[in-house]
C-alpha cells in the first residue's frame, strides 16, 4: 500500500500559524477539495471517507496548494495568490519533488 505523507495538524507560515482541518462536506458545498481562511487561519480539506471517494495523493496535493496560497499571501504576492493556474503548477512540482526525494514524513 501506497505511504501517505504526515499532513500536519498545524503548519507555520511566517507569523501565522494556520491549523488544518479535515471536513466532510466541503465538496459539495463549495465545489472544492480544499480551501484556506486567511483571517481564521485555517486550511480545511475534504476528507476521504463518507461518499466522497478521493484518493489519498489528491488529498496530499490539495494540502500543497493551500500551503502555496498561504505563503503567497504571508509574503503579500496577491497577483500570484489569485492565480489558481500558477499555484496549481507551483504546489505540484513543490509536491512531486518532496515526494520522490523522501523528504516528506511518511506514515
Ligand atoms: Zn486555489
């Protein structure tokens, strides 16, 4: 079976220190598999049971891209911040690379 990374509970990003959060019904809410609150510093992901059937990489790759939003915004970059096709292709390479360099903490 496929090692899962260690996604945080918390992660720091500069002077912010952002709390993760697993969430049912994200999806279908808002569309999305993860989202980040800047003032509420919180990073919530779709969770992977109930009926929302998600793999676990999708997940890991979900959790990049907040990490990249939040850092775009702790360093005041907010025309790259908006640009989801930027931050899509950043966090993912950013991911891959960790990942296959075992860099990342693996449970
Ligand atoms: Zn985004």
């Amino acid at each position: 079976m496929e090692k899962k990374i260690r996604i945080p509970e918390k992660i720091v990003i500069l002077d912010k220190t952002y709390t993760i959060k697993f969430v049912d019904n994200l999806q279908h809410k808002t569309d999305s598999y993860g989202d980040i609150w800047y003032q509420e510093q919180e990073i919530r992901l779709q969770s992977e049971g109930g009926d929302v059937n998600r793999h676990r990489q999708a997940t890991e790759s979900c959790f990049f891209h907040e990490f990249v939003h939040g850092i775009l915004h702790s360093i005041s970059e907010a025309g790259l911040r908006e640009n989801e096709d930027f931050v899509t292709r950043f966090s993912s390479v950013l991911y891959q690379s960790l990942r296959e360099s075992k860099m990342l903490v693996t449970e």
